[in-house]
C-alpha cells in the first residue's frame, strides 16, 4: 500500500507508519522539519516533501491512502481546510482511505497554541464537510479531548481515474 501523510512535524507517527507500509509520502510545510525529517529518514521507504497540503504536488489518483494527525487545526481556516479535503480527494485512488486525528476545545489546546494558529475542526459538521467533498462511508469518533475520523473514496468514481 502506497501512503501518504502530511504535516508530519517531527516523524513520530512517520516512524510507526514507515515500519507498516511500503511506502510513505510526506508534506510537511515548515521547511526546516521537512528537511530535518527527509535527512533522518533517508535511504528509508519515506519521501518527505516541503509543501502545502492545501495545493498538493502529486497527481491525480496517485495514493491508497492518506492520514492527518494532529494537524488540521494548523490550517488556518475552514476554506483551505476544505481545499485541503478536496486535495485528498483528488489524489487518492478509487476506494482510497482517509483517515486522522485532531484535538477539541480545552484548555491545554489553547496553552499549547499561544501564538500559533488553532482552527479547531468541529467534529460535529466534519461529516458533512467530507461527504460534500465526495467521501463515503464517512465515520467520526469522538474521545477524551480528540476526535478520530475514518473516510473513503467511492470505487466508482467517473470523475476519478486509476493512476500509476
Ligand atoms: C502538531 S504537528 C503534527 C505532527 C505529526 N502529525 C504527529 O502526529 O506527530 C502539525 C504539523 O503540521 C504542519 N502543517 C501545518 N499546516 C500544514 C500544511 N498546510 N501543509 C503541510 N503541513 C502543515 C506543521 O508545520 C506541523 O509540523
């Protein structure tokens, strides 16, 4: 299985996602952790790219599957998170999986993110917000001060073709 992830920060969740897939792609926008992270992950199944998950630089129906870790809050408001749906969407193959974490309201989120961006996804309108980009089969649950999500791309899709 082909993955890809983005906004991989430091690697963490990279490391345990490199040992179980064939191959891990990653966008991270900040340049210095995507340098930091393609240099300790080098020579491994891991590509990491510095870019912005908002405007993808892969091609159409390019991957199996796509997550997002304690990220979408990062971007800074609901229309690009929207894009970057949209983007996932796009660059995922028929049937292609799409699956994060992210934090709510409270009050370490908020002392975490003191002068950083926080635009919280309300886990209580991502259903919609996925189902009108075109996923299916979309769940949400929600837990101790995060919620975790799982979506998929429909297997047919005229609009979508298999890529390499
Ligand atoms: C809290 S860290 C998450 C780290 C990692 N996913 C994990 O679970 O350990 C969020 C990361 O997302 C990155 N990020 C924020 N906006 C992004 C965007 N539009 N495209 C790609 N990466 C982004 C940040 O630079 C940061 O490294």
């Amino acid at each position: 299985m082909k993955s890809w992830k983005w906004g991989p920060g430091p690697g963490l969740t990279t490391d345990w996602l490199r040992l179980r897939y064939a191959s891990v792609n990653c966008i991270e926008v900040d340049e210095e952790l995507a340098r930091s992270l393609g240099r300790r992950t080098e020579n491994a199944n891991v590509r990491v790219q510095c870019a912005d998950a908002t405007a993808m630089p892969y091609r159409d129906s390019t991957f199996s599957g796509a997550v997002a870790f304690t990220m979408l809050h990062h971007v800074p408001s609901p229309a690009l998170q929207d894009r970057l749906f949209a983007e996932v969407y796009r660059v995922l193959r028929p049937g292609g999986v799409f699956a994060g974490t992210d934090g709510v309201q409270s009050w370490l989120m908020r002392m975490f993110h003191i002068c950083d961006t926080m635009v919280l996804v309300d886990p209580a309108r991502l259903r919609i917000r996925l189902e009108l980009t075109g996923f299916k089969e979309v769940k949400i649950e929600d837990g101790a001060g995060r919620f975790r999500f799982f979506a998929r791309c429909p297997s047919q899709d005229p609009d979508k073709v298999t890529g390499s």
